[in-house]
C-alpha cells in the first residue's frame, strides 16, 4: 500500500481514541454487535443519518472505484441544474486516457469515439470504466482539475473533514483517501437522487453501437444487486436496492450500497475487505459477506416504530381575541415514526425542538382559526440526529371571544393616529379654557376688591368731620324776598333771607342796623298762607337725622349743587351792583 498523507500527529491520536471498537454503538444501544472481517465498517438510517453501526469508522483508507459515486453524482447535480443533459453527446478527449494503468477496469472507450452522456454514466457505474469517469469529468467541468476540485467541494459540504480526492476514478493515490463514516455521508446524500439511485441499481445496460465500437453490454459488479454477476456470485441479498463495487491491491475490497425493508432504509459502507479462498474452490469476498452480515443484524434488531402520537398534545399557544383563556392546543399533524431498536428504547429519551411560526416570525395569531391549521413544527432528536420533523396543528377550532373583539376594536379605533391627534387637541383645549377660566375669576376678584377698597377711601374722604358740641346743621336757603338775585342796598347790607335753622323750621338771618325786620313765614296749611317748599338742601337736611354719618354721593352732589348755584348767584350780583355804581 502506498504511504498515505495523514494529518498532524496529535489529530491522528484524537481519531484514534475516537475511534469505535466493532460494535461499539450496538454495544450501547444494549444489543450484541455482529463480527465482521473488513478493515472498517459503517451503516447509517439513510432517512435520518443517524449511524446504527460503526467500526474504525474514522481511520483513512483508499476507496478505490467508490470513487466513481463521486464521479457521477456531479453529473447528476448538473443534470439537475440543468449544466448538461442526459442526452448530451460527448466525445472523449486526450483526457480519457490521462492516469490509466493497463490492468485497470474499462470500457473500452477510445480517444475520438463519441457518445452521450447517459451511456458514459452507465460505463462509469455498472462497467467501473475508468476512462469514462475521465470523460465525464471534461464534459462537466472543462477540465479534469476543475472537476476534482468540484469533488473536494462536494466532500467539505458534506462535512467530509477526513477526505480528499486526487482522481475521477479511484487508481491509487497518496492524497487520494476516505474514511467509512464520510462515505457512509457520500453515499447516502448520492442514494437521495432518484437518477443515480436508478442509475446505480440496473444490473444489465446496453450501450448503443458508437463512431468507433459497437454496442457494448455492461453487468453491474455489484454482487448484492446483480443475481448474474460474473465477477461476485453468490452474493445477492434481495433488500439490496442499488451500490457500488471498489478494489486495488491498496484499497482491498469495497462496497458502497443501499437496501431497503420494512420501511427501513440502510447505507452501509465496508473498507478493507480481503478476498479468502474455500475449500470446495469457491472465495468469500468480505466487502460482500459483511455487508450482508450488517443489513441482516440492523433489520432483526431494529424497526421504524412510531415515536410520536397524532394525539398527543404538544403545547398550547397564545391567540388574541380566542376563548377558552386564549389558548390554541396544538398536536402533530400525524404520527412520527423512526428506526429504533426493537427492545429497551424509550421514546421520552427523545429531545422535542418545537418551533412556533408566530414566535420565530414575530407575528400575532388572532382567532378565529380553523382545526388542523398549521401554526408550528416539532423535531424529534436522539444523540443529536433528527430523527423525523412534523407540523404542529390546532387539535380543534379556535373560537372568536366577542368580548375580546370588542376590546380590540375600541383599542384600535383609540390608537388610530388621527383619534389620537384629536384627543390631544381636546384635552389641550380643555386644559386651556379650565386655565383661563382661573385666570379670569383671580383678576376679577383682584378688580372687586379694587372698586371695594377705591369706595372705601371715597366714603372716608366725603365723610364731615366730627363736631364736639351740638349745633344747627348747615341752613339751606329756602327763598329770598326779593328777586332771585340779591340786591345789595345802598348801605351795603344784604337783604333779609329766610333760612332753616333746623329741620321744618325757619330762622330769619341776622339784619344788620337799619334793616326792616321780614316777616315771619307762615306755617303750611294756614289760610291765606303760601307754603313754602323746602329745598334740595333741606330734604337732605332733614334726611340726615335717619341715615348714617357718611352722607350718601346724592346727598354730597345736592349740596355741591347749591354751593355753586350760591357763589354764581353771588358773583353774578356783585357784577350787576358794580354796573349799577357806574351808572
């Protein structure tokens, strides 16, 4: 075997403690692990990846022609992406025969020689031709560099860490190398194809007749799929469904394949196998009896079971506007079944992933909502591996709380921009008018007690002074006994004017020498006599006797009224008698 480019020390003493003993996962699953002859050994459940058994299943090996399941899952792709068609035909170039080794598998293919590209992946596959890998390569990629770049690609997405492609084909290769794990993974993801499962699980194809050969007929190699195979008889095994064969001296003997029973689906890779020779003549090849070993333990061991009841109540969520608290149940949208061990598995070892659309979404779920609607998703998980995935569904309706509705409106309508803009406006105006109706009674009070305090310093000013004895109140004049205006004589002297003395009682004034006494005035209601009418000043005189002190404005304007009618009365005479002393 030629020497293979490992990785650092200290990563090749990690795998090595990582690495599973035979049976290791069976061990732990509580079941006795099958023996098997192969260098190395993995089966996974294609539906979930989930690995059912591993042996050295991370130790670097050749994979020989396995390598064409690289090859041609490429084409698949591009197939399916629409980069080439089944149909395309190729003609081979100086490339097809870049690599070959004389005692190589082959088709026959000749440099020049065209045909399409569904024959080529025929070759590849069931023939193992490795020229027609070549082909293929240029066809898809350009080049054959380019092309096992693409390889190395496919590997690294897949998670492939212990990897690496040199070739299309599988010749021995230092940097050519795999694990079985990884290409359990490989294998799986090719079988997920419907083309190259199809492809890869024919026994017998016919490859038309060419510009340079005629027709060819190619026999699957793989012995589990193929009751006639020349090269592996004896190996068929009816739950087989599709696969591929491999060995160099280096790689020894490799099978990739795929069988189904029961609902069950298996990958089951085996590296290193050897090839022992019988005692009745026939040989036992390893890649091929432990395969069969493998898929026999799995399928008496394990079965799909249901892990997840349709019934079940998972969890509730939230609904606005939903009776019942507002609470929606949800179940899964039908039974989850898994590959499980047959005895002592428990399902509530299973770790649930629920999702809920509405949450992960931001969204809100409002009722009503109609029974089955689908609002989430639930995982089952075991070591990890999702094990299935359904949808979770509302186990009944969800119905509309009117109450909730209506509590829903009237917080809309209240949260409309325009209600709130108008809402604002009126408590601002409410708040304004309450501020100015403040206002105004404070300024109106300060004006009252304005007046109250101007009338109070009126009063205290109009207000006579007190008199410490008795004596008559001011006279008025009533009348005068000669004309209105006073006439002074010649001596100077006025003339006699009747005044009150007192209330409803006259008073002569004084006379001066010389003056004639005037008579008396009568009293009213005598006969012949002429009443005498007091005036303004006498009324209010007499009115002072039954009001209070401070005489009232009408009272102090009367006698403003006749004081000035008085000095006019008075100037006016003093102008008439100066007249008079001219003349």
């Amino acid at each position: 075997m030629k020497k293979i480019k490992f990785l650092p020390i200290l990563l090749i003493a990690a795998l090595l403690l990582a690495a599973l003993g035979p049976g290791a996962l069976a061990a732990e699953e509580g079941l006795t692990p099958p023996e098997i002859s192969s260098a190395a050994a993995a089966v996974l459940d294609m539906d979930t990846g989930r690995a059912l058994y591993e042996l050295n299943a991370d130790a670097q090996r050749y994979p020989a022609s396995l390598t064409k399941v690289v090859t041609v899952l490429l084409a698949v792709e591009a197939i399916e992406r629409g980069e080439a068609a089944l149909s395309d035909t190729v003609t081979a170039g100086d490339e097809a025969l870049q690599g070959m080794v004389a005692d190589g598998s082959t088709a026959g293919i000749q440099v020049g020689e065209t045909m399409t590209l569904s024959d080529l992946m025929y070759c590849a596959m069931l023939g193992s031709a490795n020229e027609a890998c070549n082909i293929i390569a240029v066809h898809i990629a350009g080049s054959l560099d380019a092309f096992v770049e693409d390889m190395n690609e496919l590997a690294a997405g897949l998670g492939c860490a212990g990897t690496h492609f040199a070739n299309t084909h599988g010749l021995p290769d230092s940097e050519h190398y795999t694990t079985a794990r990884d290409f359990a993974v490989i294998t799986r993801e090719a079988m997920s194809h419907d083309l190259f499962l199809e492809i890869s699980g024919t026994n017998r194809y016919t490859v038309p007749a060419t510009n340079m050969s005629a027709e060819r007929s190619l026999s699957n190699t793989n012995g589990l799929t193929n009751p006639e195979s020349q090269l592996y008889p004896g190996y068929y095994y009816e739950y087989a469904r599709a696969g591929k064969t491999g060995h160099t001296n280096d790689a020894g003997y490799c099978l990739a394949s795929m069988a189904e029973r029961d609902g069950a689906r298996l990958i089951c890779v085996v590296l290193g196998g050897s090839a022992a020779a019988n005692a009745d003549g026939t040989t036992t090849y390893t890649n091929f009896a432990d395969s069969r070993t493998l898929y026999g333990w799995v399928f008496s061991n394990f079965s799909v079971q249901e892990i997840l009841s349709s019934t079940e109540i998972i969890t509730t969520v939230k609904v606005d506007l939903a009776e019942n608290g507002g609470q929606a149940s949800l179940r899964p949208a039908g039974s989850l079944s898994a590959l499980v061990p047959n005895t002592g598995f428990d399902p509530a070892v299973l770790e649930r992933e629920i999702v809920i659309y509405s949450e992960r979404d931001g969204e809100t779920l409002t009722a009503p909502i109609a029974s089955g609607t689908e609002l989430g998703e639930l995982s089952l998980k075991l070591d990890g591996v999702t094990l299935g995935s359904v949808g979770l569904v509302t186990s009944g309706t969800v119905e509309l709380a009117r109450s909730e509705y209506m509590k829903q409106e009237i917080a809309g309508f209240f949260s409309n921009i325009w209600v709130i803009v108008i809402l604002v406006a009126l408590v601002a105006a409410t708040a304004l008018y309450i501020v100015s109706v403040v206002r105004y009674r404070k300024l109106h009070k300060r004006h009252l007690q304005s007046v109250e305090a101007a009338a109070a310093r009126e009063a205290r000013h109009a207000e006579p002074p007190a008199r410490e004895t008795p004596q008559a109140e001011p006279t008025a004049v009533l009348r005068s006994t000669g004309s209105h205006q006073s006439v002074r004589r010649q001596t100077g002297e006025l003339e006699k004017t009747t005044v009150l003395s007192a209330p409803g009682r006259a008073q002569a004034a004084p006379r001066r020498e010389g003056q004639a006494a005037a008579p008396a005035p009568r009293r009213e209601g005598g006969a012949g006599q002429t009443p005498v009418t007091p005036r303004s000043g006498q009324r209010a005189q007499g009115a002072e006797q039954h009001r209070p002190a401070s005489p009232p404005p009408a009272a102090d304007k009367a006698r403003r009224d006749y004081f000035e009618e008085f000095f006019r009365s008075n100037g006016t005479n003093n102008h008439s008698r100066g007249d008079a002393d001219k003349k």
